[in-house]
C-alpha cells in the first residue's frame, strides 16, 4: 500500500463516527447538493467537476493539489476541529437552503446548450 493511500485510509478510519465531513469520490453533485442541505460540508477534489457549489472555508473543502494528500489532510483537520465543522456545515446549509429547483433546472439548460454547440 503505498503511502498516501495510507494515510487516506487511516484517516478515514479516524473520521469514522465523526458527523460532518463527507468524502466525494465521484462525479455526483445531486450527493454534493444532499449533503449540503444536511449542513454535511462536501469534501472534494477539483477533478470531481463538483466545486460550483462550494467555496473553499465557507461552506466545504476544495482540495487543491494531489488528491489523496490533499484528501486526508482535509478529513484530519474536520476530523480533529469541531468549531471547523460546524462552521463549514452552517455555510453549507445555507448555500443548500438558496438554490431551487428552478434554478437547478436553469443550469441543466445551459450545460445542455453548451453540449450541442
């Protein structure tokens, strides 16, 4: 097992039983949204195409640079900084709370008008 999967791995295990913190490993804003609205803070990297909803600090965790450091070090510090949670979990419930159906619906139109040009 290699190093940083390790750590990705340990710090998982660590973060087991902690509310608050959410690993997006894929592709899924739907997931993302869900959470949010749960005040559950995303943590996700740029390379899951899911970080229009989220700023950095406010309401998740954007991590920057590789993946897997960045991912582990991110489930640390939410793991081990409750106020840090609960901040970023207010944030994303109010960023959750703001968006509507109609506009959900908006940008499926124009993410559908940019695919046929």
């Amino acid at each position: 097992m290699t190093a940083p999967f390790q750590a990705v791995l340990e710090t998982i295990t660590h973060v087991r039983g902690v509310r608050g913190a959410m690993l997006v490993a894929g592709d899924d804003g739907l997931v993302v949204a869900e959470a949010m609205a749960h005040g559950v803070p995303p943590v996700v990297t740029r390379a899951a195409g899911v970080t229009e909803l989220i700023r950095h600090g406010a309401s998740g965790w954007i991590v920057e640079g590789d993946p897997r450091d960045g991912t582990a070090a991110a489930l640390q510090a939410l793991a081990q900084d409750r106020a840090l949670r609960e901040r970023l979990g207010v944030g994303a419930r109010a960023v959750a709370a703001a968006r509507t159906w109609d506009d959900v619906a908006r940008e499926t139109l124009v993410v559908y008008a940019e695919a046929v040009r």
